[in-house]
C-alpha cells in the first residue's frame, strides 16, 4: 500500500506548529514555535498578539518541517489543520495558509477538532484497543470520551466551569507564579506537604468535573493569609491543590472505566504531563489490570503532530473539507467523523 504523508498544522492558541506524519504513525518531522516568553509578561495567552505571531511564524514553520522532513509540498498526500476551537484569530491564521496550499497544491483538506488531536498524539506511541476511554486534561477542556472505534467521540463526562489547566493557571497567577503555571505548581508540589485544607470539587456520582470552587477555595485562603501578614508555602499549597485535582480526576476515570466496562484509558492534553497524576494512574491501572496510554510529554501539550495523526484517521472515516471550511472558536468533539 502507498505510504500517505500529511502534513499538520496547528496554530488554536500560542503555539504554531507544523509535522509530518507518515501513515498516521509516524512522525518524520515537528516544529513547533512557541510564544510562551512573550504571553508571560501579561500572565496569559493575548489573543491579539498571538494571532501576529502566528502570521509571522506560519510559513517558517511549515517549510522548516518540510525541509526536515526531506519533503515537498508535492511528495504531501493531504493537510490536515486545526479548524477549533481555539481563539478564533488565531485558528484563522492556521486555517488560511492551509486552505491557500490545499487549492494551490490541489490537495485534500482535512479538518482537525483539537481535542481529536489530543487523543490521537497517542496513536504515535501506541495501538488503539477499543473500546477505550480518553481522559482529557488541558487549558480548555476537562473530558471523558468514549470510543468504540477510530473517529468516533462519544462525550460521557465533562467540567461543569473551569478546565483543570485553566485552573492550575488562575491558581498560579494568584500565588504570584508565571504562566503557564500547570507545570511550576507541578514542580512546587515535588518539594511540599499537603497541608491546607482545600474542598474536594463535586465529589459525586456524577461523571462530571468542577474546578472553580476549588480554584476559589484557594484564591480565598491566598487573600486571608496575606491580609494576616502570613506567608504562604507555595510548595505545600501547590501540594495540597494538586492532590484535591488528582484526587477527583482518577477517582471518576477510574469509576467510569467499570461502569462501560472498559480496559484501556488514553491520556491526552497539556495537564497529562503532570507528574503526580502520571504516577497515579500508573499506579491505578496497574492494580486494576488497565491498559494506560500516556503521551511522551512532547506529545502533551499543543503540537502539529498529534494534528497530522489525526487527520489520517479523520480522513480514513471520509471526512473532507472544501475551502470554504472556517474556524471555530467553540466546535464540539461529538460531532465529529464516524
Ligand atoms: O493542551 P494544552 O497545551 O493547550 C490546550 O489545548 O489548552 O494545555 C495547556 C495547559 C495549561 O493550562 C498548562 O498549565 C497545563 O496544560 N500544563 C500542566 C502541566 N504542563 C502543562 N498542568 C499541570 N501539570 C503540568 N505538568
Ligand atoms: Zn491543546
């Protein structure tokens, strides 16, 4: 069988990322430029300066990948491109260069929902075995997905308010921490004790997931401290917030893998690089017989890559764009492909 390489291209938030993929397995080639020292000033991502970034890094990025790889535009059987969601000025910078290659090119264009991406960074290390549950953690999302083969999504559970990346974020800002702070406060409670008394968030029957009153509790007790002249432990508070998040998260995952009676879980999004949720799932799964995909931490956060591999899939299940594809700031997983 012909081998079929795609090219990738993401670009929802901060970073502008091209790859080429080989058969949605392999990865020739990745660049990625990342904005994280110029959003760090403001402590978060400024969609409008973002998006001029991305208009200036996009063409280096792609060729560079293309050179990397040893490949031209030419040898590229389709694009596959982040269309949402994402800040919307920056999806539309992404979208463009690939809608300009894919109709001056004459090449397929292959819509990519960014979380698809997310699950499907994992295809580049493992197998998938279905049925499988995809436990997504990042800046934006906080899902349970079911899937019963390729480029199916099926939503189970979800955050009710803050995504649990957003709220290692507000809970960095408040402490006085850069951004992005998911991995400092990661760092920080390597080195400390859980101490404070934080809330357990929805702690239900529920597949569901909540952060903003944790993220509240924390913000509260930052303000009495220091209205008390008391210093906080940064390290024991990081500590203590990041076992209330771990806590929740393996205890539903863990739950509804019974409940659909279902052996495999995928890890997927920026906050599955975080160690001590790693370790615990590990841990979880080994003791309960469960095949646990965990991405390298390349593959964690935002990459052209995990875009690339799934698009492959996407365009197996037949999904296909013309060029009046436009971005989307808020599209769904579940109306995705088969
Ligand atoms: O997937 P991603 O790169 O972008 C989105 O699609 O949102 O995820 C970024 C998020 C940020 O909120 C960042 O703080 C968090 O992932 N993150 C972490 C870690 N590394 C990145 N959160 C906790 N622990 C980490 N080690
Ligand atoms: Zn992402």
């Amino acid at each position: 069988m012909k081998d079929v390489y795609i090219l990738g291209i993401e670009s929802s938030c901060d970073e502008t990322s091209a790859s080429i993929i080989k058969n949605g397995i392999e990865e020739i080639s990745t660049v990625v430029a990342t904005q994280m020292d110029i959003h760090k000033v403001y402590g978060g991502v400024v969609p409008e300066i973002a998006s001029r970034n991305h208009v200036e890094n996009i063409t280096l990025v792609i060729e560079e990948a293309l050179s990397k790889a040893n490949l031209k535009i030419d040898d590229i059987d389709a694009i596959g491109v982040t269309y949402g969601p994402g800040l919307i000025g920056s999806l539309l910078i992404g979208l463009q260069a690939a809608k300009t290659i894919s109709f001056l090119y004459d090449k397929p264009l292959i819509p990519v929902h960014h979380i698809a991406g997310h699950i499907y960074a994992n295809r580049l290390v493992s197998e998938f075995e279905f049925p499988l549950i995809a436990l997504v953690v990042s800046g934006g999302h906080t899902d349970l997905i079911y899937m019963d083969r390729d480029y199916s999504f099926k939503k189970i559970g979800g955050t009710l308010d803050d995504a649990v990346g957003e709220a290692y974020d507000k809970v960095a800002k408040i402490m006085g921490l850069d951004y992005p702070g998911g991995p400092i406060i990661d760092d920080l409670s390597l080195k400390g004790e859980d101490t404070y008394d934080l809330p357990i968030p929805l702690d239900d029957d529920s597949n569901n997931f909540s952060f903003s009153g944790l993220k509240s509790a924390v913000v509260n007790l930052v303000h009495n401290e220091k209205q008390r002249g008391n210093i906080i432990n940064e390290a024991n508070l990081s500590k203590s917030f990041q076992e209330r998040v771990i806590h929740i998260l393996t205890k539903k995952t863990m739950r509804v893998l019974k409940k659909y009676n279902v052996s495999t879980l995928l890890l997927a999004g920026g906050v599955s690089a975080n160690s001590g949720l790693r370790d615990k799932f590990i841990k979880l799964c080994s003791d309960n017989n469960i095949n646990l995909v965990i991405p390298p931490l390349k593959y964690c956060t935002d990459n052209a890559a995990m875009i690339g591999a799934a698009a492959y899939y996407a365009y197996q299940s037949g999904l296909q764009s013309d060029l009046l594809l436009n971005a989307s700031a808020t599209s769904s997983l579940e109306k995705e492909g088969a």
